[in-house]
C-alpha cells in the first residue's frame, strides 16, 4: 500500500512541485489542496495564513495522510514552527528561498546572483534569518517583486493575458543584469523558461532539493509512478 502524502498551497504555485514529484515517480498517494480564493498570501497576515493552513491540514488528515509538504514559500516562513508544535505526530516540509545557494556544490564559484521572492518572504523573520546564516555578507541579491506570483496565478488558472504585466515586473530586474537568478517563490518556476529567455539568465529551482528531502524523510522509493493525485481548491474564508 502506497504511502499518502499532502500538499498544501497558497494557489496553484506548488503544482510546479507536482510536476517534480511525477517527475522522479515517488511511489505515492498525492492530495493537493490549496487556497486559491485567498491567493495570493504575499499581503495577508501571519494568522490568517495559520488560521487557512489549520483547514487544510484538517482535510488531509481525514485523508490519513502522514506527511505534508508546504509548497508555498511565504506558508512556509509564517507557519510551518505553529503547525509543528500543534501537529507533533505529522511530519511537515517545507520549501524556502534557497539562499544556501552558493554554499551548494551547484553554486560553487557562481557570480552575479539574485533571489526574486514575495514581499512577504521577503519581510518574514524567518527568512532574515537564514539570510544571516546563510549569506551574511549579502552576495546574493535579494530583489523582492510585489505582484508576479498573482500575475502567474491568474496566468495559468483563469488564462488571463497578462503578459505586459509580467514584462514590467521583471523589468524591474535588468538592470542588475543577473547571470543566476533563484526562484524564491513556487509560482516562478511555472514560467521559468520565459524568465531565463527575457532576462537572459540561468534560472536557478530548489524544487529537487525538496522533493529530494521529501523522499529521504517519507522513506519512499523513487522511480515509480504515483499512483494518484486528488486535487481541491474549495477552502474559503
């Protein structure tokens, strides 16, 4: 019997992980549930989002799941230490802008490199602090953009054309002229071909990192197909 994972998110940010975890097959049962009327979470509070994160974790563990994964960065800095403590017997990950980045063997040696992340990362005492431990003297630079998980949100779930919108965002990043540019956010990886091809980078994706920590704490095999993958978006206020 195939062990049940879930996955909670924001929006429609996290199926970017999704298709990591297809991608390396772990052998699983999949239910995503994410907030997609409250999306996004860049501009909400730390206790709405706790509040919104109770409910979905209450969903999946009707579904008996044992472990749930966090695809949001912004859930994750503002909640996942609350939903530890309040849910000692599940396992919880998380996903965080990946600022160890030039600590990694892949970023080895690397010059010029920025971070884009949501305002609300950006702000979180969380991420202030693996900034101090992972890059204190600021060699990534750290770019927050305001409005560009919402612009893809509505890009991919409503098919909205928005394309001039998502211009003047990254616009805002040129004239730092990036060669590496992290994705801080799991929405960005949903478009992270037009990122590289508009900006003329390497956009750099945590998401195996992740999936790769899932796997070794879940102890579930890779290389297999998942079995299933249920998808919700009904949670509201």
């Amino acid at each position: 019997m195939n062990k049940k994972i879930g996955i909670i998110d924001s929006g429609v940010g996290g199926l970017s992980l999704v298709q990591e975890i297809k991608r390396i097959g772990l052998e699983a049962n999949c239910y995503y549930i994410c907030d997609h009327q409250n999306v996004p979470y860049g501009g909400k509070t730390q206790q709405f989002m706790l509040e919104q994160s109770l409910k979905m974790v209450a969903a999946l563990k009707l579904k008996e799941v044992s472990l749930i994964l966090l695809a949001c960065n912004t859930l994750t800095v503002e909640t996942i230490e609350d939903l530890r403590k309040l849910y000692p017997e599940l396992q919880f990950v998380g996903i965080e802008p990946f600022i160890n980045y030039l600590n990694h063997p892949s970023g080895n040696g690397k010059q010029n490199v920025g971070l884009i992340l949501t305002e609300a990362t950006f702000n979180s005492k969380r991420f202030k602090n693996l900034q101090l431990k992972h890059d204190p003297n600021s060699k990534i630079k750290v770019v927050p953009l305001k409005n560009l998980a919402l612009l893809i949100e509505q890009k991919i779930s409503s098919d909205i054309n928005v394309d001039k919108e998502i211009d003047n965002e990254l616009n805002i990043l040129k004239e730092f002229e990036f060669d590496h540019l992290i994705l801080g956010c799991t929405h960005y990886p949903l478009i992270a071909e037009y990122i590289e091809s508009y900006l003329r980078v390497m956009a750099i994706d945590p998401h195996l990192q992740v999936i790769q920590q899932l796997a070794k704490l879940s102890g579930l095999p890779v290389g297999n197909p998942i079995n299933d993958i249920q998808f919700s978006s009904n949670l509201g206020d």
